[in-house]
C-alpha cells in the first residue's frame, strides 16, 4: 500500500489542530455513509492516524503533518479536457455534498473564517482603494469602476435565506481525482477548506475555474469566455447527485453563482494588487491586475450570456 505524506500550511491555515478536527470527521463520515461500497477506500480521502492515535504529528518545529492512503489508478487533471470531464467533477463535487448533507453536530470550524463573505470582501476592496497605499489606483482605474458599479451583487447569496451546510470551498478542477479506465470523478481531495458555507459557493467556483478555456492570469483577454456547453455539463453533474436535496432557492441561484464567486475572486485579486501583492504569490509586475482583469472578463462573459444560463437552469429544475 502507498501513502500520501503532506504538511500542512500553517501560514494560510491558523488551526491545524482545528482543520484536522474537520477532516477527522468529515472523512469519518463519508466513510460511514459509503459503507456498502467494495471500493470505499477509493471513494473517500483514509487518514492513517500517528502512533499515538492522533490524526496529525506535530514535530519539534511546529510543523503538522497528516498521512492519507494513496488512492490507485486515479489522476486529478489540471483543466476539463471536455464536457464529459466537467460532467463527471461536478457529479463528484455534488455526492460529496450530499454525503455530508446529515452531518450531526456540532458545527464544523471555519477554517478560513469569512472566506466567501463577499460583501466584507467588497468594503476591503473599498478600503485599499481609499488608502492607495502603493498609488496603484491609477493603472486600476477601469477596473475599479467595473468593481464598484457591482456592488449591489454582493449581499444576493448572503441575504437570500439559504441553508448553511458542509461545503468544499475549493471546487477547483483538479480537486476531483477520476478513474483511471472510466474516467467517472470518484473521490473529492484537498479537503483543507472543508467547512460551514453555502452550497452555491461550491457550484460557482466549478463555474470559474471549468468553464473558461484560459489560464487564470490570461493576459489576452480575447482567449477568456464562459463556455455554454461547460456550464451545461456543470449543471447537468452537479443536479444528477445534489439535485435531491437542494432547495428551491438554491436551485435558483445556480446560474448567478458563477457570476459572483468569479467577481469574488477578481475582488481579491484587485485589493491584493492595490495594497502591494501582500496575499497572493506573484511571479511579475501586475501579476494580480492580470488576474483581476482574467476574473473581470469572465463576470463579463456571463454576464452576457446569463438569460441563456438562467433557462438552461429552469429547464432541469
């Protein structure tokens, strides 16, 4: 049997202690529920706890390490290579959900709290652009424009009564491993953001990063667009397991999440640009303004084709 041995980022994750609590359980559960399955262990993340019993070993400079059984004849892709791919991860992403949609108490931690709190996103946006400490504002004049005239977008999840539940927070692509001679999504991995949020958060960043074909820092724009057959394998995925337990205004809103976790993402991008690239990794001047620019376009791209969405969306519900 072959181990996954990994560390875990204590400078993004504040908690490990905590952070493993929630995988403890989580994967426990998954595990439970998956019971009569011959292939569980493939289905699931299995943590190999330490010697003496924990889920995690501490060493002796503060690091946290956790151990998973490797999972076999399985690969994670970086990019939906086709509408069956996209398919297959949102069907994944939509069981994994489900199992956990009866988790017992109590409330998981947040690992990383107010992660998708969009409209506090939104005022520290607001902020840097009044403090302009690096007097960048002036390169990111129409992109902050395009920010500030959608700030009416950003309480519509938050404000609309919908359910908190157990959500990956990270619904990227490559966070779902497929099988090897089928090509069906069987395991979600990187469970580190696991925790309280609304379903939505998970379906609209499936939308971001599957649906465009260009790189998340595209600098020709031209390349960047929310392809309707994606987004229609998203959807069609994500109902085939999720779709039971969803309420009705979930259901709704799933062609506005893309929207607004892609505009949520080009906030971020954008504060960070303004106050000196203080969060995310960059690797050349303006880095996060191209990133911004990449998400902005998107939001564009959706924007523009969101009745079409809406109808696809009705014509399943």
């Amino acid at each position: 049997m072959r181990y996954i041995h990994q560390r875990i980022n204590h400078n993004v994750f504040k908690n490990p202690v905590a952070l493993m609590e929630n995988i403890t359980r989580v994967t426990t559960h998954l595990h439970t529920k998956l019971a009569e399955q011959a292939d569980r262990t493939r289905r699931a993340l299995t943590l190999v706890p330490a010697q003496d019993g924990r889920s995690f070993h501490r060493d002796d400079q503060g690091n946290h390490w956790r151990t998973y059984v490797f999972i076999e004849k399985a690969r994670t892709y970086d990019a939906a290579g086709s509408t069956t791919q996209a398919f297959q991860a949102a069907k994944a992403f939509g069981e994994f959900q489900r199992l956990l949609a009866d988790l017992s108490s109590p409330r998981l931690h947040d690992t990383i709290p107010d992660f998708h709190n969009t409209p506090k996103r939104f005022t520290a946006l607001e902020r840097a652009v009044d403090a302009d400490a690096m007097n960048r504002a002036k390169q990111a004049k129409a992109e902050i424009e395009f920010a500030l005239s959608r700030k009416p977008m950003t309480n519509v999840l938050l404000s609309a009564g919908l359910p908190e539940r157990v959500t990956h927070n990270d619904t990227k692509f490559n966070n779902v491993m497929l099988d090897n001679a089928t090509q069906e999504g069987i395991c979600v991995i990187d469970l580190d953001t696991v925790m309280p949020g609304l379903v939505l958060y998970d379906f609209g960043d499936m939308v971001r990063t599957t649906t465009s074909p260009a790189l998340e820092d595209e600098r020709d724009l031209t390349q960047v667009r929310m392809q309707f057959p994606m987004f229609q394998a998203l959807v069609q995925g994500y109902l085939s397991t999720a779709g039971g337990f969803l309420t009705k205004g979930e259901r709704e809103q799933l062609a506005f999440s893309g929207k607004l976790i892609t505009f949520e993402i080009g906030l971020r991008f954008l504060t960070d640009f303004l106050q000196g690239d203080t969060y995310f990794k960059v690797h050349r001047e303006g880095h996060n303004l191209d990133r911004c620019r990449t998400q902005f376009k998107l939001v564009e791209s959706i924007e523009q084709q969101e009745e079409q969405m809406l109808k696809l969306v009705e014509s399943l519900i």
